[in-house]
C-alpha cells in the first residue's frame, strides 16, 4: 500500500483531517480513490 507524499506521514493527514472535521475512513477513502485515480 502506497503511503502519503514523503513530506507528510499518515499522522500528519490524520491531523489535518480532524481540523477539516472529516473522519479517518473519509480520509482514507480519498487516498485510495486518489491512488486508483
């Protein structure tokens, strides 16, 4: 499974998602649907 940009580790997406008020799930989904892209 591919991980973020090197610039930036899961925690940090996860970070930023929770000041975006979205959700883990929705965060990952985005990255998946981002990778298939």
């Amino acid at each position: 499974m591919a991980g973020p940009p090197s610039s930036m580790t899961w925690a940090d997406l996860f970070a930023r998602a929770a000041d975006y008020d979205v959700d883990e799930e929705t965060v990952a989904d985005a990255l998946q649907e981002h990778r298939d892209a």
